[in-house]
C-alpha cells in the first residue's frame, strides 16, 4: 500500500521506484494530499489549549521530513537516521541495514570476523549474500545493482543509497503532497508558515503518543 509498512507500529511511506507508473503514482499522491489535508482540519479544529488528535500510528520521521527538520548535513546523521527506521525486527532489511551501519561506521572492521548481525557468519561472507537493492521493494538502487554484492569496500556509497530511497527522493513526493494538502485546508494554499508549522508540530508531538 501507499504506507505499507510498520516501524515500531508506527506507519512510513513507502519508497516509489523510479519509473513508477503515472497512475499509480497520482493514486499515492492522492492518499498523501489527503491526508495533509486531514491534518490542516485537525489545525482548524484546534484550540490553543487542545490539538485535536490525529489518530493515525505516524512515524517520528515522517514528522521530521514533513517539517524539514531531520538534520542531515552529514553522512553519521543520514545513517543514524536510517537505524531509527530499520530498528523494528520486521523491517525489511533490518539486521542488513544496522549490521551495514555498524560495520561501516566502527573502527577498521575485519572482514573474517563474526559480528552480532551477521547471522554467525564472517562478515565478507554475509555482505557477499546482499547486493545493491532496496530492502523494502527490492528495486536495484543503481544500474546493475542486482548483481553487485556487498563488501566492505563499497558499503558507505550503499548506506548512501538506501537513504536515498528511504528517505530523500524515494518519499519526496509523498512528503510534498502531504505539505500541500495540509497547506490547502490550513494555511490557504500559502505553504507552511511559523504558525502552522508549530500547531503540526504539536500534532506530530500527540501521534507518537496515539
């Protein structure tokens, strides 16, 4: 589905691979502006007092990217933000994910060594089992990548990749129609301002507690 997956029970969207049809991508779109637009009638219907609650197991990221507010200047914070999603154990590509995270962010790793996400084997063996693409729809993430393996070597331009897809361009679409949905009904189609931004602020704040 549009959000398809769940994180800790909390939904995110689900990357569009490239080359997504035309109508099936206006079908996602659709789902996301209203949805923003479910979010500007819980603004109007608020109180300063009470923020009505969208009831919805939203995840904290989907929050951030909405708002612009995920720091990711730097490659630790693009991977950190990456572990946040892949934490839940029924994420595709979850000990892929954090083991690849860990392996390329730790100190000079020995690729005859046995790491806790490695499923008992030499951590070259295991990266040999994975290649170049996306956990979640299994689309190669770049020309040829179904048949380029994992390695030590090229593990941080993977990293790089999959945030990307997770969380750059494979959900910018989704995240634009939801700010313009919600800017319809909330903001009059003038985008986000100080004051509407903060108010879905404080929905974000009340769905990670739903």
């Amino acid at each position: 589905g549009a959000v398809g997956r769940y994180v800790e029970l909390q939904l995110f969207p689900r990357p569009l691979p490239v080359g997504t049809s035309s109508s099936s991508l206006e079908g996602t779109l659709c789902w996301y502006r209203f949805l923003g637009r479910l979010f500007g009638k819980a603004l109007l219907d608020s109180r300063q007092d009470c923020v009505r609650l969208v009831p919805m197991p939203l995840h904290p990221l989907f929050f951030e990217l909405l708002l612009d507010q995920l720091p990711v200047f730097t490659q630790q914070q693009r991977w950190t933000a990456l572990g946040r999603l892949a934490a839940e154990d029924d994420w595709p590509g979850h000990a892929l994910i954090l083991g690849a995270i860990a392996a390329a962010s730790g100190p000079s790793t020995d690729g005859s060594c046995v790491m806790p996400y490695s499923q008992g084997l030499p951590v070259d063996e295991w990266l040999e089992c994975a290649c170049f693409e996306d956990p979640v729809t299994g689309v190669p993430l770049k020309q040829g990548g179904e048949v380029q393996h994992l390695s030590l070597g090229n593990l941080a331009e993977y990293l790089d990749l999959v945030f990307d897809t997770w969380l750059g361009d494979g959900v910018a679409r989704q995240i634009e129609a939801c700010r313009a949905g919600f800017a319809e009904v909330a903001s009059g189609g003038s985008g986000l301002g100080p004051s509407s931004s903060a108010l879905l602020g404080s929905l974000a704040d009340q769905a990670a507690t739903y």
